[in-house]
C-alpha cells in the first residue's frame, strides 16, 4: 500500500460518517468498502479491528479513548490500524473508488 493509497483510505474513513460526503455518488465505492469492511470484521469476530474501525472512524474517538475502551497498547493499535486500512483499501479497488 502507498503513502497516497493510505492517505484516500483514511480520508475517506474520516468522511464516511458525513451525510453530504456520504450521499455522493462519487464516493459510493468507498461507503460500500467501509461497509463491507465491517461486516468482515465483524463475521470473523475480531473485537479490535471491528472495535476500531466503530470507536475511531464511526464514532470520532480520540486514540487514547479507543487504546483504553479496546484494552490494547499502542503498537496493537498500529498493527490494527494498518490492516484496518488495508482491507478498506482492498474492498475500495474492487469497487473502483482507489
């Protein structure tokens, strides 16, 4: 993953929660890939992606709120964030959105 591909990924995971950014046609490959990310995450039950993809992205938590509600460290956080970020990224290409 790039630098660039990582910088859309996580501008569109910041955005996704914003009606106007949401509603656009433009970014629908991404709502759907952050979709989707969830649902993985959520039926292969990991409880620190899926929890950190809610806490950070959804629900706009800082990062020291989310390392305390996930009762984790921060190179665990790090670990997440980037496989968060990839699988993101890899649903978003499929829809063609990166």
């Amino acid at each position: 993953m790039t630098a660039e591909q990582r910088k859309k990924t996580r501008e569109a995971l910041q955005n996704y929660g914003i009606r106007q950014w949401a509603r656009s046609p433009a970014n629908w490959g991404w709502a759907r890939a952050i979709q989707q990310t969830q649902d993985y995450y959520n039926s292969i039950a990991d409880p620190i992606r899926a929890g950190l993809l809610q806490l950070r992205y959804l629900e706009h938590r800082r990062e020291e709120d989310v390392l305390e509600r996930l009762c984790i460290g921060r190179t665990t956080y790090q670990k997440a964030q980037l496989d968060l970020l990839s699988t993101v990224a890899v649903f978003a290409a499929r829809y063609g959105a990166l």
